[in-house]
C-alpha cells in the first residue's frame, strides 16, 4: 500500500513540476513576444533598405499566392516545398513613385535547413543585391553564401534566370558554385529564379495599373 501511496505522491509532484515548468515557459514567451516580433521587423526593414537603398518608405504588395506558384512551376519547375515567396514589398519615393521592388522568400532546399532572405530588383528587374534574414549552412562552406564573392554574382544583372556551374562562370547567366557548398548554392539561385519570376509575373501588372 506505501508503494502506491509514494508513487502516486511522485507522480504528482512531477506533475506540479511538469506544470509550473510550462507555465513559466508559457509566461516567457509571451512577455518576449513583442520584443521577439520587433526585432524580427527590424531585421526586415533593414533588409528592405540594404536591397533598395535610395527608397524613403516602404508598402506591402498583396499578390495572388496561387498564380505565383503556378507561374513558378512552369517556368522553373519548383514547387512549394522547394521555395516559398513569403512577401513583396514595393519601395517608393519621396513622391510615393515605385523605385522598386524588394521580394522575401525562402528556400527549403538548404544544406542546414531553410535559407531567408530578401532580393532587391530596379522597376526594369535589374538584381540590386541579397540581404541574407536566417541561414544555418556550414561555417567556412555554406554560409560563404552571404558574402559578397558570392552576392556579386547577382548584383547588377537583367536575366531570365540563373543556372550553377561549378567550373567557373563564363556569363552573367552562370553562378559559380561555392567550393563545397553546391547544395547551398543551388538552393540560394533557386531562390533568387523563383523571385525573379515572382516580381516580373507581379511587376507588370503594377506598372500598368
């Protein structure tokens, strides 16, 4: 009888533990919510500036989700549990003008797990440059992907789309592979085709409006 006594006495302490422990985890998270989803608008925003530097406000675009995973599809054959575009985000001027367009997506073809990050593109969908939100990719390989040897290689270029070499590039068409890191660099040019097609299946129709 004691031995059912004192497992039932443990079994409620480890309950009363269990629950103070997840009331306390609970409490935590929702203090720091605010604070967590702050940074993360930060980071955002000066992800936003980083790829369209000469814009003075920024303004969400609604886009049909449905018609950029199709468009993505068939010009690229990726679909969603490839690459996800996440948010369009126009940048104006000062006189409220379109000077261009910053697109967010993710990619869930990474090495380490899913790669974030924002690309510019100009009203004619000339790449401005990468700003990199969450990458995991291995130290010294993978992550040599958020630096600027392998950014550049973007920057500055009116393209169809991208395609990874890993012999060196002889246009501005072919990305040169990372030594090591082919998954990494696919998964990011992957990425930035899927954006590519996203802003000019989106962009158009902004323009004429």
């Amino acid at each position: 009888m004691k031995n059912i006594v004192n497992i039932i006495k443990d079994a409620l302490i480890l309950l009363l533990i269990t629950c103070v422990v997840g009331g306390l985890l609970g409490a935590t998270y929702v203090l720091t919510k605010d604070a967590r989803e702050a940074q993360e608008e930060k980071a955002k925003n000066e992800a936003y500036l980083a790829v369209i530097p000469n814009a003075v406000n920024f303004t969400s675009l609604t886009f049909d989700s449905a018609s950029v995973e199709s468009a993505i599809n068939e010009s690229l054959s990726l679909t969603t549990s490839e690459v996800v575009i996440d948010e369009i985000i126009l940048g104006l001027d000062k006189n409220n003008e379109i000077i261009g367009y910053a697109v967010t997506v993710t990619s869930k073809e990474g090495y380490g797990g899913e790669i974030s990050f924002t690309i510019g593109f100009t009203t004619d969908y000339t790449i401005t440059t990468l700003s990199f939100l969450s990458i995991s990719e291995t130290a010294g390989m993978g992550m040599k992907a958020t630096e600027d040897d392998f950014i550049s290689q973007f920057e500055g270029d009116l393209v169809q789309s991208y395609t990874v070499v890993k012999d060196g590039s002889s246009n501005t068409e072919e990305i040169d592979a990372i030594s090591g890191a082919t998954i990494t660099s696919k998964a990011v040019t992957n990425a930035v085709n899927a954006a590519l097609v996203t802003v000019k299946n989106v962009g158009g129709e902004t323009n004429e409006n």
